[in-house]
C-alpha cells in the first residue's frame, strides 16, 4: 500500500465528534498493550504517528486516523487493564456500544490478540460482541517476535479454539517490532474494504 498521507482527525468520545463523510473505516481493538497503537505505525511506516506507551490503557479516546484521505483507521481504547477503576470501566464501556452499536462506516473489526497467550474471556466477550454487532471480524496475533515461527500454528488453533472463529475468519500473525506480516494485513484491509463495497487505491 503506497501511503500517500495520514492525518489524525479527530479523538472522539461522543457521537457528534466522529467524522461525518461516510468514509468507510476499519477498527483496531485489543486489550491495553496487545500493540494496538503500534500496528498503526508498523502500517503506516512511521514511528510515533500514533501514541504508544509502557502505560497500559493510555488510549482512552476513539482515534480516526485518515489514510490517503480515503479510509479510516480507528484505534479503540483497549480493555482488561486490572488497574482500572470501576468507574473508569463503565465509561470505556460506554464509549465502546456507542461506537458500535450503529455504525454505517464501519467495515471490519480487526480483534487484536498477543500470539503468545490463550485470549482472555474479555477476548471472547470483545469477539461476541463484535458478531452479534454484525461486523466482520478479522484476528490479528500480535507480537510474532516473541515466539518462533515454527510455533505460528499451534498459538493459531489455541486462539481459533478460545474464540470459536468461523471456519472462513482469519489469523493473521503480525509483529511490529520485526516488521513481519504486514503485507498480509494490508492486503486483508483491501479485501475487507471491497467486500463492503469500497475501492481503495493500492499504489
Ligand atoms: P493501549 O493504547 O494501552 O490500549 O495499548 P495498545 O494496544 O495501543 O499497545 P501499544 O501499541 O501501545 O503497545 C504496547 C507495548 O507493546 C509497547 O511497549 C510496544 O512497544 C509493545 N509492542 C507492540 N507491538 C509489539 C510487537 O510486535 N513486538 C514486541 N516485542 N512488542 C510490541
Ligand atoms: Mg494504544
């Protein structure tokens, strides 16, 4: 994909903040610190283009990223944060079903999960909660780097297991840091993009 440009449009909370020119979008989420933020950049090829952290749950805001002003990226804020107050979990909840709950832009939900690890039951929630919002949904396992590629597979079905994907959903490994798997992504993203009816220009 030849990025032509990215613009940070807007860090919504409500409703009337989310851009309205029936751009169409694909949402990133994950649990805080499953490389939500990073795999924006590793797409992107920029460094610090959007915000990452040691600090786990620093997204807060729903984020658009605008991509060769044709579509959207939007990292979520992530969840499963033990720290977090209760508070604090109510208004990321709401934040998240106002968002989803109607949202005509919205092509795909990319679940981000770590390769490493059997997803959380807040995973399995976050998967169910995406189907029964009746969004595609593609699996990212994130943080490729942390194990062997010898062992992509077995990771794979523990995931495909956990979250009881449809036969047709993918797992796409990924990692950031080795720069791994980021042509299968983009090349998802453009399929995603057309299934929904929308022609995004690749180079
Ligand atoms: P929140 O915004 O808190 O929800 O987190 P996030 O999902 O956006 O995670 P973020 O991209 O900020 O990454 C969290 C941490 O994981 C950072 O320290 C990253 O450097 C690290 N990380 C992200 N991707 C990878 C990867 O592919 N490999 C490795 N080894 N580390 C990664
Ligand atoms: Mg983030």
């Amino acid at each position: 994909m030849k990025i032509r440009s990215a613009e940070i449009t807007m860090s919504a909370v409500n409703k009337s903040q989310y851009p309205d020119e029936g751009i169409p979008e694909i949402a990133l989420v994950g649990r805080s610190n499953v490389g939500k933020s990073s795999i924006v950049n590793t797409l992107l090829n920029r460094r610090n283009f959007a915000r990452t952290s040691q600090t786990p749950g620093k997204t807060r805001t729903i984020n658009f990223y605008l991509i060769n002003k044709e579509f959207f990226f939007v990292d979520l804020p992530g969840y499963g944060y033990a720290k977090i107050a209760k508070s604090e979990k109510e208004k990321w909840g709401k934040i998240m079903e106002r968002y989803l709950a109607d949202r005509e832009e919205l092509c795909t939900i990319f679940l981000l999960v770590d390769i490493r690890h059997e997803p959380s039951n807040d995973d399995v929630i976050m998967y169910d909660w995406i189907k029964h919002f009746g969004y595609n949904c593609v699996v990212i396992a994130t943080k490729a780097d942390k194990i062997s590629r010898g062992q992509y597979q077995k990771h794979i079905n523990i995931i495909r297991k956990k979250l009881q994907l449809e036969p047709d959903e993918k797992i796409i490994p990924i990692s950031s840091l080795k720069k791994t798997g980021v042509e299968e992504v983009w090349n998802e993203i453009v399929h995603q993009y057309h299934e929904n009816g929308y022609d995004v220009t690749v180079d």
